[in-house]
C-alpha cells in the first residue's frame, strides 16, 4: 500500500514512517500543508495519514487551517482518497470538524501502533467495499491484520514485499497492476527501486502459490485471474 504521512513532528514521522516501511508499505513524508496539497495534486495514494496540527504555509489554501485546510481543499476537488486524521487535538469539538471535513477516521496521540494498523485496515476495507478481514481466491487466503498467507489451509511464508504484491494484487481479482503501479505499492521516495524487483517478486510468489495463480499480460501488467 502507498501512503502518504503528513506529520510536522520529525520524531513521530521518522518513526511512523520506518515502522510502516518494514511492514511492507511505500510511505511517503511531507511536513507542512503546502508540500501536502503539492503532492496530493500531483500523486496518487491509497491512504493518507493527516496530523491536523501542521503549520500553514503561504501557498496552502485555504490558508491557516493547517491540517483541516488540507483536507477540506482534497475532499472539494472530489478526491475520494482515505483519510486518517492523527492529532493531539482530542476535543468532541475537533473530532467533529474533522470527520465533517471529510476524514474517514480519526486516532488521538499518542497512539499505539497496533491501533494503527487496524484501523488502516479497516479504512481500506470499507474504501473497496469488503465486509471481510481476509482477502480469499481460489484456494489463497490473506489475512491483513496478521500478515499471514495460507493455500489449501497450509501456510506459505512470504516476504513483507512478496505479500504486499499479492495483497495489491487480491484485492481486486482480474485487474491488471502495470510493474510501475506496483513499485508505487512497493517504494516511496528516494528508495532504490531494481529494475527487475517486481518481476522478482511475481516469480517468487508463482514458485511458491503455483505458476497459475498470477498471470501476466505481456507489455501490460500482472493479474489473479477471477
């Protein structure tokens, strides 16, 4: 999964962002709401991580809302990308402004990153519509919540880059993900992306599902076939 954090707090964002990264997830980091709304414009994500308290920049409109401006200016340009306000602001009051704003959750600090997690989960759940916590497909069943992989009730031992690829590409059988699509899911800024890394990890996943399991459509992309 591809995410943006926009965080001010350096100690918060560097830890938030290595911790998502070694769970397999592409984080990318930015600190205040004109870099926010840059890279929201011009970038796709499937999930945002939103601090409220960011200092406003000249060129963030609508200027001095900090956080809240960011989301209100993403939700009027129809952007439906989700949305977890993380905040130390913990009043009924902001609460409310910012799930009228158009948050999809909101998480109080400090925080525990196990609550984190599962509520990432299950933002991204009701995002693609799915009622159920695991991702099931002929015979491959994925849990989110404990990383665990299993093909006719047997485990299969993957990689946190292996099972972020089978997770892109289960979460909607039949769809074709470009190699570029998945290196989004894979790598956030300035990581060093090898060239052959998504091909890499396709073939490893084939050894280890069966070599039907994911298909390719040459010079397009990769697929589970429905």
């Amino acid at each position: 999964m591809r995410i943006l954090l926009v965080e001010d707090d350096r100690m918060i964002g560097d830890s938030l962002r290595n911790t998502l990264r070694q769970e397999g997830h592409a984080v990318d980091w930015v600190r205040d709401t004109g870099a926010a709304q840059a890279t929201l414009g011009t970038e796709k994500f499937d999930l945002v991580l939103l601090d409220l308290g960011l200092p406003p920049t000249a060129d963030a409109a609508p200027s001095g809302e900090g956080g809240l401006g960011v989301l209100r200016w993403l939700r009027g340009r129809a952007d439906a990308t989700p949305v977890i306000v993380l905040t130390a602001r913990d009043a009924l009051g902001d609460r409310v402004k910012g799930l009228d704003a158009g948050a999809d959750d909101y998480l109080a600090k400090p925080f525990e990153l196990e609550e984190l997690n599962a509520r990432m989960r299950a933002v991204m759940r009701r995002h693609s519509g799915r009622a159920q916590p695991q991702l099931s497909h002929r015979g491959v069943t994925l849990d989110p919540a404990t990383r665990q992989v299993t093909q006719d009730g047997q485990p299969v031992i993957l990689s946190a880059r292996e099972f972020a690829v089978l997770e892109a590409l289960m979460t909607r059988p039949g769809a074709l993900l470009s190699r570029a699509q998945l290196e989004d899911k894979l790598y956030g800024w300035g990581d060093e992306i090898e060239s052959n890394a998504v091909s890499v990890y396709i073939h490893q996943l084939r050894r280890k599902l069966g070599a039907e399991f994911i298909q390719n459509m040459r010079g397009v992309g990769y697929f589970v076939p429905v």
